[in-house]
C-alpha cells in the first residue's frame, strides 16, 4: 500500500545519538545525556521521523511497511542535524586585510572605532547587488550544509538603512525558500551606528526603533531582534530602548552582550526575557544569575573568542555547572569568524571552553534549537519531528572534536531526503 511506505530507512547505525528526552534547553548534568542508541536505525516517512531507537524494535515497528529506499550507513556515527543558531551570513566582501592589523595587536573595536571592521562590511554590503549577495551566502550556506548544519540563523546589520537591511533579510528569506537548509531571519538593524550618524547615536536608535522595526515586521521578514551591547557601540539604555520597542512590535529578543567589556548586557537579557544571549566573554556572576532565572540561553562563540586572539573565553562550564543553557554556534562573519565549519566550534568547544564532546553536540542541536524557537520542530531524532540527520566517517562522538580541521561529514539528510552524499 502506497501511503503506508517508509520513504527511507537509515540502518546500520553504530552510535546513534539522538538527543531524545526533555522538552526544556538543557543544562547541568542534562548536557551530557545525549540518548545515544548502539546498533540504531531511523524510518523516515514525509520528511518526518516515523520511528527511532534500536534497529531490531524500529524494523518490528515498521514490519509490513513497504520500504522504498535503505541506506546501510556500516556502523558509522549519527547524529541529529546540527543547529548554527547564531550567524551574519549575508554581507558583501571579506576583510582578511584585517589580519595584519590583527598581527600588529589593533583590538578589534579599535578597527571599528576607526571606520574599518563591521562599517567595512556595511559598505560593501550596501554598493552589492541582492543578486551577488544571494550567490555569496548561498555559497556559505552550502559550505554549512557540507559541514554538517541543516537549520542556520540568519542575522542582518550590513545594511544600516532600510533599504539596505530590508535587501539582506530578502536573500535569507530566498535563501529558506531556494536552499535545503532551514533559515531563521533576525534583524539586526543596531549592529554598529552607521557612519553618516557618527556622533549621533540616540538618532539612529531612533531610525531603528521608528522605522525599521515596523517595517521589517510588516514584511514579515524576521523573527528575532538583536542588538550589539557593548562599549563605543550601543548602550545598555540604548539597547534596552530598541528591544523594548522590538518585543512590543512580537519580536523575539536576542542580545551581543559583555563580549569584550562587562557591560551588564546579561542582566538586561534576563531583565527583557531574551531567548538567548551572545558571546558573554565578559559577563560577571550576577549577569549569568540573571539569565538563569530567567531562562536565557547563552550562545557561546569560542571561533570568535579563538579568531580574536583573545586569551580569555566564555566561561561555559561554570555556566553549565550553575545551571544557565549552552548553546555554540560558528558566529559566522566576515569580521571576527570568517568560519562556516561548526566542527571547528566542536573542537574548540572542547579545548577552549572545556566542555566534553556531549555538551557540546547538546549545545549544537537540541538547545541550538531552543536558542531559535525551533525545538519542537528539529534538534533531536524523534518520532514526528523534521527527519534531519548527519551521519558522520566516525564511529563514536569523541572522534569529531578529537580529529580537528577536516570534515567528517559523510551523508546529511534533510527533511527526509539525501542532500549530502
Ligand atoms: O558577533 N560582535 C558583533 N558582531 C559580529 C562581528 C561582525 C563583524 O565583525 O563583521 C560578532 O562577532
Ligand atoms: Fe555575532
């Protein structure tokens, strides 16, 4: 009988980890309980998961069900379809002119403060064509898909000006539309103040909250809102001001906060009820107590911290071990992580921020996707939930982080259907 087919059934598999289990961003020891399954299999129906667990109980679950294609992955490892919840994928140019003064120790918001960094970007962003933008992220974006990520959030900020902001959160939206991977659009309109307000700042937030809140959400063309707290960039207040309008206007809140200066970006995520808060380098105990009672996730971006030469890192496991959600993402931008590999955040998840290879793959799928508002729909291998799975030229979880700078992707599937092989 037709309707009752198994579109694919994945088998085979050595070490499935399937993330299975709470409902809830994860933390504390729940970081670790990863429900890996030996000897496993996957039976995929309508690009959902029909059933999952030990091969012997999925084949019983599916006996008299006609099966129209296998993939016998031998042994391998399998994994849910990591979650890269934090990325500036769209934007016009590179910067790598940027590591020579990188060498000669110009900080960071240094470069910035001088015109170059994120403003170098936004020029090049706004003289680019969408069509040239489109063909650039779509060539990002596959790189990710290679590399084993099949949901990406998306942030905008190259653009500064409507029309410009409105054009990048366009390609992302083609990009969802067009591209195997899952898109999730932010807006990030207070991403620097745009030279043509230098010394004006309180205007653009202005511009910001006055015009290009509204708009964006009139188009319907992003889900969050995120903001760049920091030192010579926005306030607290300012930030405040603009998430504050942007909760008003239904958007979901994300926040860049205490990344190089403690700043008090952590306390006004929990103070706001943020979905998540980025990079927090610089965040101080009571800004991470804040999150926690509030439920904030922290994306933690240690390609960022590493790319930076900073000799400091995000504090992941006293995060962890006081009970506030980890979440890793690339931070994927031309600036200060011009990286589409979530593998190398593995390894550097690992060894910079001293998390073990199951909190990290915790941190890149199931609270990755709590992080964008998509758990109930993908970060874990379950029954009914979007059938996205990497299975990897490894055999055991320890084995990705471990080997680092290469790729281990061997297949990635994606709403059911072979993307990657
Ligand atoms: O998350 N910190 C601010 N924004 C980006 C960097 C953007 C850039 O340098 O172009 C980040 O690191
Ligand atoms: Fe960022």
């Amino acid at each position: 009988m037709e309707n009752k087919a198994i579109d694919l059934l994945v088998h085979h598999i050595g070490v499935l980890v399937t993330m299975r289990g709470k409902d809830e961003p994860r933390t504390g020891r729940d970081m670790a309980e990863v429900g890996v399954v030996e000897h496993g299999a996957v039976a995929i129906r309508d690009g959902k998961i029909f059933a999952v667990g030990q091969e012997e109980e999925v084949r019983a679950q599916i006996a008299g069900m006609a099966v129209k294609q296998e993939l016998d992955v031998q042994g391998r490892l399998v994994t849910p379809g990591l979650i890269d919840p934090h990325t500036h994928l769209v934007h016009g140019g590179s910067r790598e002119h940027e590591l020579s003064l990188k060498l000669k120790g110009v900080p960071y918001l240094e470069i910035l403060a001088q015109g170059g960094g994120i403003l170098s970007t936004v020029r090049a962003t706004r003289t680019a064509s969408e069509e040239a933008l489109y063909e650039k992220a779509k060539k990002s974006l596959d790189q990710m898909l290679l590399y084993g990520a099949t949901t990406v959030e998306v942030k905008s900020g190259y653009g500064l000006r409507l029309e410009d902001e409105l054009k990048q959160l366009r390609v992302a939206k083609r990009l969802d539309e067009t591209h195997p991977v899952d898109v999730v659009s932010t807006f990030m309109g207070a991403h620097a103040v745009p030279e043509e307000y230098k010394g004006r700042s309180a205007e653009y937030v202005d511009l910001v909250i006055h015009e290009m809140l509204p708009e964006v959400k009139r188009q319907g063309l992003a889900e969050f809102c995120d903001v760049f707290c920091e030192h010579g960039v926005f306030s607290v207040e300012e930030s405040r001001r603009i998430l504050s309008a942007a909760k008003a206007n239904g958007f979901g809140l994300k926040i860049h906060a205490d990344e190089i200066e403690p700043m008090g970006g952590a306390q006004l995520a929990g103070e706001l009820g943020c979905i998540s808060a980025e990079h927090l380098l610089a965040a101080t105990d009571e800004g991470l107590e804040a999150m926690r009672d509030a439920g904030v996730i922290a994306v933690c971006l240690p390609a960022t911290s590493f790319n930076l030469r900073l000799t400091s890192h995000a504090r992941a496991r006293a995060m962890i071990d006081m009970g506030v959600p980890v979440a890793l993402s690339t931070d994927y931008n031309p600036g200060s992580s011009p990286t589409e590999s979530l593998q190398l955040v593995m390894t550097l998840g690992c060894l910079n921020l001293g998390m073990t290879p199951e909190e990290v793959l915790t941190a890149m799928t199931i609270n990755a996707a709590h992080a964008i508002g998509r758990a109930d729909t993908v970060g874990s291998l379950e029954v009914g939930k979007q059938a996205d799975l990497v299975i990897y030229d490894a055999h055991n979880l320890a084995y990705l982080p471990y080997h680092f700078g290469v790729n281990h992707v061997d297949t990635v599937v994606k709403n059911g259907k072979v993307v990657v092989a």
